[in-house]
C-alpha cells in the first residue's frame, strides 16, 4: 500500500492539477517499480497498491527513493513523499487478498506515523 504524504496540503498550494500530476507520477514511478514482477493500481483518493511477487527479491527501498523524488511542474520542483505498508503473505493465515490489502493498510499507516515522528520505515 501506498499513500501519498501532504496531499491535500500540495493540492491546496499549488492546484489541483499539480495534484492530479503528482497522482501520475506515482503511479507511473509504482508502475516503472513493479516491473514484470507484478501489478500496480490506484485504490482511489491518493492511496495505490501494488501486488507483487518475490517480495525477498524487491528493493523497497528503491520504491520509497523514487516516491521522495520531487516533481516537476510547472517550472517547480514540488515535493513529493509517501508512506509504504508491506504485507508479505507468507505472514497470514489464510492467502486472502482482502486480509493482506487490510494488514498492508495497517502497515502503511504505522509507517506514516513514523514518518511524522521523523524516521523512515517500510514495514
């Protein structure tokens, strides 16, 4: 899971087309990132996921450095961030894609909240 970091604040700053632009770019950025290895989407709002396989063999680091990388628009460079939940689902009980979409939501929030206490995680 994915969820974009200020948002609204972006959206209000700089207009709602310089928000519908950072949309994209993290759409393509989690698409480019997904590779053939597996599927990225947007849930709605400013919230993606990306359902991939080989969770050991991606660089999730990699995926929080390019959804940092600032955006170009409009002749600025505007910041971007996102907060990412990573739900392996060898860690459940059951394989059920709600239950790991539910954990990896839990996952992405937690993450946000470190990152307002000013560290970095992705798990």
């Amino acid at each position: 899971m994915v969820q974009k970091n200020h948002f609204k604040t972006l959206n209000d700053t700089h207009g709602h087309a310089a928000g519908d632009a950072a949309l994209v770019a993290t759409a393509d950025r989690l698409r480019a990132w997904c590779g053939r290895n597996g599927t990225a989407g947007r849930l709605g709002g400013d919230e993606f996921v990306a359902v991939i396989r080989g969770l050991a063999a991606v660089d999730l680091d990699a995926l929080t450095a390019a959804l940092h990388r600032p955006l170009r628009y409009d002749g600025a460079s505007l910041p971007l961030a996102a907060s990412v939940g990573v739900c392996p689902v060898a860690d459940l009980a059951v394989p059920v894609l709600t239950d790991a979409l539910a954990a990896a939501d839990a996952a992405m929030y937690a993450a946000k909240g470190r990152a307002r206490r000013g560290s970095r995680a992705t798990r």
